[in-house]
C-alpha cells in the first residue's frame, strides 16, 4: 500500500519511524544543496537562541544507523550545563554531519569517535570537540583542509566542499572551526560558538521553544 505523506502513516505503524527518517534525512539533503548556494551568492541565516546539546544528539541519533557507524565505538560527553548559543539550527547540523561522517570516513569504519561539548576555560565559548583514532592527516596537507574543492579522499568519494562550507557557516555565527590536533593515533576537529549574551538572550526566547 502506498502513503502520499507521512501523516498517512498511523503513528502505531512500525515502518513510521523508518519514514521519519526518509524524511529528515531529505530535508537534511535540501540544506546541503542551499549551502553549496552559498558560494555564489549570500543566503540568510534564521539565527536563534539554540541549545548545542540538543541538535548534537539529534544528529547522533542519524548518523547512528549509517553503514559507516556499524564497528565504530561512539562515546559522547556532552556537559549538561552548556548556556545556548545563537544560531541556525540546520546550519549548525550540516556542521556537525559532515564532521562526525569525515571522522568516520578517516576510520574507514573501524575506530573510536569521542564526541564532547563544554564550555571553554574562559566562559564566553560553547566548545565542541570530535576526536577520532583514524591515521590522521599528513602535515603536507594541514594549510588546505579548508579550501573549497580540496580532499584527501579518493577519486569519487568526495567533492571537497564539506569543510570549506562548514568553514563558512561557522564564521557566520562568529565562531571558529579549526583542526585541534593530528597524528597517527587519530584527529581531533573542534568547534566553538559564543555563549549568548543578556540581549540576545530575552529577543529570542520565543523563537526557541517553538522549534
């Protein structure tokens, strides 16, 4: 039997969780398509109060059943404590994918991927760090790892967009994203977003909890 749209599933059929995802995940591609946009022109953000923590698990939980998770130990800290940032929710998710699925790419499947957030010792960033025990990244390549178009990884297994355009999404929240160490034992990517001050805090409440 055929479904024209989710609500004509019943929410106590099992394959409805299964087409929740279809969806997420065509929204999610629709997102990528508008940042690849970005490099022609400017598009505008819809910039609110957010909780990192809460888009993290909500990307975990996606890339989870991907092929690519199945041997992988994902361990994740998340500090429960975290104050909100402000930003684009599915900017900020196109981030993070792209991060965790390059760890997992790096690992080639196999490995450990430690996910933390925290707040930095200075207490006016939210820090997010992805570690993995892949082979790391050859220190002839570290200076392009931002560049459009660059990639270390094979002839039809990348474009070289992901991190260029995670790059620019992340300065666009006045944030920074930058390659914290590399080596044999593993790479570890950390972004970090500003703590949301008073001002910004009271003009986007609303808007948050109506996500």
């Amino acid at each position: 039997m055929l479904f024209r749209s989710l609500e004509d599933l019943d929410p106590g059929r099992p394959e409805r969780a299964q087409v929740e995802k279809i969806v997420r995940e065509a929204t999610r591609c629709k997102e990528i398509v508008q940042g690849l946009l970005e490099f022609s022109r400017d598009m505008p953000s819809r910039m609110v109060p957010v909780q990192v923590n809460r888009i993290l698990e909500e990307v975990l939980s996606l890339v989870a059943d991907h092929l690519l998770f199945q041997h992988i130990d994902l361990e994740v800290h998340l500090d429960p404590h975290l104050p909100r940032v402000l930003g684009d929710k599915n900017r900020l998710e196109q981030v993070f994918v792209n991060l965790l699925m390059n760890s997992a790419e790096a690992m080639e499947g196999m490995g450990r991927l430690t996910v933390t957030t925290s707040l930095a010792p200075e207490g006016d960033r939210v820090r997010l760090a992805f570690s993995d025990t892949g082979p790391g990244i050859p220190e002839n390549l570290l200076g392009r790892l931002f560049d459009p178009f660059f990639t270390t990884k094979g002839v039809g297994k990348g474009v070289g967009l992901g991190l260029a355009i995670s790059y620019g999404i992340i300065q666009k929240h006045l944030g920074r994203i930058f390659l914290e160490q590399t080596g044999p034992h593993g790479s570890t990517f950390v972004v970090e977003l500003p703590v949301l001050t008073g001002a910004e805090e009271s003009g986007g409440r609303e808007e948050e909890e109506g996500e």
